[in-house]
C-alpha cells in the first residue's frame, strides 16, 4: 500500500514539475506547424479507408446472418 502511495507521488510530483516530459516531441515551433504537408500520409488515408471498409462489411454480413438464424428460428 505504502509502495502504491509513494509512486503515485513521485508521478504527481514529475507532472507538476516537468509538464514537458509526457509529450514525446516537446513543444513545436507553430510556423513550422503551419507549413507541414500530409502528401507523405497518403497511404496511411488509403490504408484507413480499407480498413472501415471491411470493418463494415463485416458488421452487415454479421447482421445478415444474425437475421436469417433469427428468421429461422421463428419459422
């Protein structure tokens, strides 16, 4: 118990001294920010995008079938 009390106060006390240290690339610069291009990212959206895809597709063929067990046992 004492073990659990002691890191989280160590942890607090590392939030509240180094806000900074959690975020792994620090602070950026906003214009920098500002000139970035998602061209290099293309393949991620396309690669996201099949994914959703057969994510749906599977949920309708769930739901399908689903319906034809529920048709069937009705009848």
């Amino acid at each position: 118990m004492r073990i659990r009390l002691l890191t989280g106060i160590v942890l607090a006390a590392f939030v509240i001294l180094l806000p900074d240290a959690g975020f792994a690339q620090g602070t950026a610069d906003p214009s920098a920010l500002a000139n970035q291009s998602l061209r290099g990212y293309t393949h991620m959206f396309i690669a996201y995008a099949i994914a959703w895809a057969v994510v749906v597709g599977w949920v309708i063929s769930i739901a399908r079938r689903l319906a034809r067990v529920e048709k069937a046992l009705k009848e």
